[in-house]
C-alpha cells in the first residue's frame, strides 16, 4: 500500500466538510474517488497536499510515513504530485519553463525528463516557446500533468483531468494516464465523468457530503458504472 487515509475529518470554519474518510491507494494503481459536486473529493485533494482545509482529526500514511503534519512543499518532496482542477497553468512562463519549474531529481530509477515529457506530450515541445495560457484547453491539461510529472512522484493526484474537454481529448488523456501507470505511478483520480473514469480504475470509492459511501473494485465496467450512476441519481 502506498497511501492510506485513516479516519481523516476536515472543517471549514464550523462545517464538517470531510467526515472520517478512510481509504487506500495500492502501489502501480489507479483509484478514483466518484461522486457529486460537492462532495468533498477536491478537499480531500486540498486535505492530501496539506492545503486549506487543515486535517483536524486522522492520519495521512504514504510509504508507510506520517505525513499528516507536513507542509505543502515538504509533501511534494516525498513524492506526491497534485493536478488541480483549475490545471494553475503560470502565465509569465512558456510552456518549456512551466515544466522546468517544476524538476525535481531523485536518485534511483527513472526521472522524468524534459526530453521524456516531449516523448510522451509531442505537443508539448511543439509548443514549448508558448505562454502556458495561451494553450488550448486540452493542451493546457496535458501540460498540467506533465508539470506534475516533473516532480518524479511516487503517486499523482488527478482533479477532474476531463473536466471542459472534448471526448477526443479525454480519451487522450487516459490513454496518457494509463501511460503513467505503466512507469510506476500510482493515481488518486477525482472525477464526475464515470464514462471515462471507469475505464482505467481498478478500485473506486463513491464520496456523498463528505462521507465515503461506497467502496468498490472495479471488474466489471458496465456493473461498477450502474453502482456509480445509482448513487450519484439517488
């Protein structure tokens, strides 16, 4: 197991927004966490990378560590990656610098290079004297998660990577998800979109106002997405 939440709450203000979650990401997997807006999947995001709201009870365990406590640079340092949701693309920096900001080295095993993130993001290096901002939204997103990449993690969190996009491109980005798994990457997927959501997740969990409801492997696609569907339609 690479990742463990463990009786996690949160609060903004008085509002008990995360109510003692508990969850696992295993090693080389890709794990979702389903449900409504509003739901509670970005905190639990925020909550991870140590962000706003603050862990008021629980523990956060990744590669057997305490990282409850950590700021939010120290938990980068460990080897977690964040894609938010808003993608946070710099706009003073050309797509080549937005990566380069973002390069952290490890010792042992394989980095993700500049060179490594043009192989796999072609579009990238076609753009990479652009402004970041001035990608377009599938461009954006891809460079989003190759920034992520940057920092050599051990387990990326993914925050609505379809979100705003055509099917074509989110088809893209998964197969570029299943990509980074392949390398050694855990995922921790946020997502609304159980279509394409379903097609790379081996285990899923389904939040409701700040709960996790529902835990559950996903072998068989059509079966895991009725599960899904009847919770979120409820």
């Amino acid at each position: 197991m690479i990742f463990q939440a463990e009786s996690v709450s949160a609060y903004y203000g008085d509002i008990n927004v995360l109510q003692e979650i508990s969850f696992a990401v295993e090693e080389k997997s890709i794990v979702g966490l389903l449900g409504r807006n509003g739901a509670g999947k970005t905190t639990t995001m925020r909550v991870i990378m140590g962000l706003k709201p603050p862990l008021k009870k629980g523990k956060l365990i990744f590669q057997d560590k305490d990282i409850t406590d950590l700021h939010p640079y120290d938990i980068f340092l460990e080897g977690i990656s964040w894609v938010p949701e808003e993608r946070r693309i710099w706009s003073k920096l050309t797509v080549l610098e937005n990566l380069e900001i973002a390069n952290r080295k490890i010792r042992g095993g394989e980095n993700w290079s500049i060179e490594k993130i043009f192989q796999h993001f072609p579009i990238l290096q076609e753009r990479k004297k652009q402004m970041g901002t001035t990608l377009s939204g599938g461009e954006q997103q891809m460079l989003a998660i190759a920034r992520a990449l940057m920092g050599n993690p051990k387990l990326l969190l993914m925050d609505e990577p379809s979100e705003g996009l055509a099917p074509l491109i989110v088809r893209h980005i998964y197969e570029i998800t299943i990509t980074i798994k392949g390398y050694g990457v855990s995922i921790l997927l946020v997502e609304q979109n159980i279509q394409a959501a379903l097609n790379v997740l081996q285990k899923y969990y389904i939040m409701e106002q700040g709960k996790i409801v529902y835990e559950g492997v996903n072998r068989n696609i059509a079966e895991s997405r009725a599960i899904v569907e009847k919770f979120i339609t409820v």
